[in-house]
C-alpha cells in the first residue's frame, strides 16, 4: 500500500467540528433535552398527512426548483419567486452565501460569540473570520463590525435575535449600519428565531431587504415551525445574490418531504401562532424565575435564555444533567437553555435555585 495519503486543503486545518446539542440521556430517569433550540411540539397539523404521501415517491428526485414551496413563499412574505431560495436548513443557505461571495484573501465578519456554524463554514470557503467580541450587555457591537470591515470584506452575519444570547438588534441601529456599510458587501440578517420575537423595535428583516440590495434575510424552519430534521430553510434577497444562491445550491439537496411538510407547515399558520405563544410565555415564566433567584440574564427574543457563568459553565451543565435537563455549556463562558416543555422548566428551574444556594 503506498505511504501516501490524499492532498486535503490546508483551509481545513483546525475548524472546530460543530458540536450538536447533547441528546436526553435514557436509563429510566425522567431527561428532557434543552440543548439544541428544537421545538417541544410535534410537527403542525397537515405535516404528517404530507409525509405520508410524500413517502410514496421517495424512488423519484423532489422538484429541485421547489416551485410549490417558493409560490407559498412568495405570497406569504410578499416578495417576487425570484428574490427567494431555500437550502438544506438555513445553514446550508448560510455556507451557499460564503461560497458564492467568499474565499481565500476574503474576510467574513460576525460578532463573537454567535452561531457557531459562523466560523466554520467560513474557514471551509478558505476566507478568514473576524470575530467581533459581543457588548458587556451581550448584543452586537455594530460599531465595532463597522469598524473592522476592510477591502477584504465580502460577508457580514448579523444574528438577530443573537444565538447563543437572545439579544437583539433594534431598527434605529441596524438602519445606522446598514447605511453605512459599502453597497458591495453582503449583509446576512440570520432571523432564525424570528417568530419568538414580541420587542416591536425589532425590525421585520424581510421589510428591511426591499429596498437594500446588499441585504439577504435567513430564516429556517427548524425552530418555530419545528421541522429541524428535515433540514430547509430559505433566503430573501435581491438578485444577483438569490441567483448566486440557485448556482451553489447543492442539486436536488432539499427532499420532497422537506419541501412538502414547509407547505403544510405555512398553512397551519394559527396553530403555528399558538405554540409559539405558549414558548414565548414559558420564556417568561422561565426568565422571571430565574431574574427572582438573583440571576443575572440577558432579556431573550428567542426560544432559550443565556447564562454567563463564566468558570462554573461546566458544573452548571453538570447539575441540571443530574436534576434530569441536559443544556448547552459553552465552557468557560455560559450555558445556553432551550425553552422547552414545562416539566423540563420546573426541573431547570430547581436546578438553578440549587446551584444558586451553593454559590
Ligand atoms: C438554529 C439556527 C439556524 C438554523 O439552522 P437550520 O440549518 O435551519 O436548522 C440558523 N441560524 C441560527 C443563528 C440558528 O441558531
């Protein structure tokens, strides 16, 4: 056998693997799983019909255009079919958008920290990644991306509402910026918790875009609308960029199953509504108890709630894992909890309450 061994990119070198959220231990004990943004709530009315007979067909290609779905779209937000594009979760869409802007000699920027596919599908494109550490309130210092753009500069993420800290960025500020940011630079407003937001000075990326051809929004259906495992998401931007998004799409990449549960998902908008309420409700519940126990907790637009605990992220983690709730530790800055069920909350909760105590 030869010695030799393949020639991979250089670029590869050293990219954080994506560390998905720890899935609920099993073993008899009561564990509920708050370590990944998911949606508590089975799929909306109409999706498992959809499946069901997308099932039949899963010997053919889906519709690589997703004419179905692109119409739904283009009538629900109001924007022409060709200012949209979908992808496999808005991930997918996000590492399309560097491809089709960035690579090698290029620079991406985005506040730190953040999503945490940001750096990596930027050091795949080759491009370098300028991390612009978060305000002491824990939001986007928009003056500082501002600052740190460059010639080089050809992508910046802003992460509305931020994940992993809820915090959001409001219509006065993001206008500044975008004002100031050159016309040839792509701004990508991730909306992925969208629907969680209830701050009115929020502003609605999708009426942001309209007149702004630099701009592209990013939603997903794999929170509010609960279909993360069937991996789609899409893009509202101007062309050339949605045509960029059609030409580094991979091909047929988006299932028939994924393209027809986002339909049926659009038209159970009501129960849609409903659920997300009822999250946004335990958010509050969840973050009144946790302000009443003396923590100190970035007000959250999203379906989680940020803890900065700093040196005890780890043993924080630790204990809600034994109290039967397993959340995110980004160690040795915080822990991200999901807004999931209410028996998950009240154990979180206590579990809080504990560690609190023995601070
Ligand atoms: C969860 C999340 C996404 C969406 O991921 P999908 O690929 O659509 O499942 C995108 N951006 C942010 C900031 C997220 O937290």
């Amino acid at each position: 056998m030869s010695e030799k061994t393949p020639k991979l990119r250089t670029a590869l070198d050293g990219i954080p693997t994506y560390k998905p959220g720890r899935p609920a231990a099993t073993g008899g004990r009561v564990a509920y799983k708050l370590s990944s943004n998911e949606n508590p709530y089975p799929p909306l009315p109409g999706v498992m019909e959809s499946a069901v007979a997308a099932a039949g067909s899963f010997n053919r290609y889906p519709d690589m255009a997703c004419a179905g779905l692109m119409a739904e779209l283009a009538e629900r937000f109001s924007v022409p079919v060709e200012h949209l594009a979908t992808g496999t979760g808005s991930v997918g869409v996000a590492q399309q958008l560097i491809q089709a802007t960035a690579g090698p000699g290029d620079e991406v920027i985005y506040p730190w920290r953040s999503f945490e596919a940001y750096p990596i599908i930027t050091q795949i494109s080759g491009a370098a990644s300028v991390k612009v550490p978060l305000t002491p309130g824990e939001g986007h210092d928009l003056e500082a991306m501002l600052a740190a753009v460059t010639d080089r500069t050809r992508l910046i993420f802003v992460c509305n509402p931020n994940n992993p800290t809820g915090t959001v960025v409001r219509r006065a500020e993001l206008e500044s910026f975008l004002d100031r940011v050159p016309g040839d630079v792509l701004v990508v407003l991730d909306e992925a918790y969208r629907e969680f937001i209830r701050d009115e000075e929020v502003p609605d990326g999708i009426e942001i875009y309209r007149d702004r051809p630099n701009v592209c929004v990013l939603r997903t259906f794999s929170k509010a609308y609960g279909l993360a495992g069937l991996r789609i998401g899409f893009a509202v931007a101007h062309e050339p960029v949605a045509a960029a998004l059609r030409k580094t799409a991979v091909p047929f990449g988006v299932s028939q199953l994924a393209q027809d549960a986002a339909v049926a998902s659009l038209r159970s908008e009501e129960a849609l509504l409903e659920r997300v309420e009822a999250l946004v409700a335990e958010r509050t519940r969840v973050f009144d108890g946790l302000v009443g126990q003396g923590w100190t907790v970035p007000e959250s637009q999203a379906n989680f709630v940020w803890l900065r605990l700093g040196e005890r992220t780890t043993d924080f983690a630790a204990a809600c894992e034994r109290a039967g709730v397993v959340v995110r530790p980004f160690p040795g800055e915080g822990v991200r909890v999901t807004i999931g069920e209410q028996p998950a909350m009240d154990l979180f909760l206590r579990a809080a309450e504990e560690f609190r105590k023995e601070l």
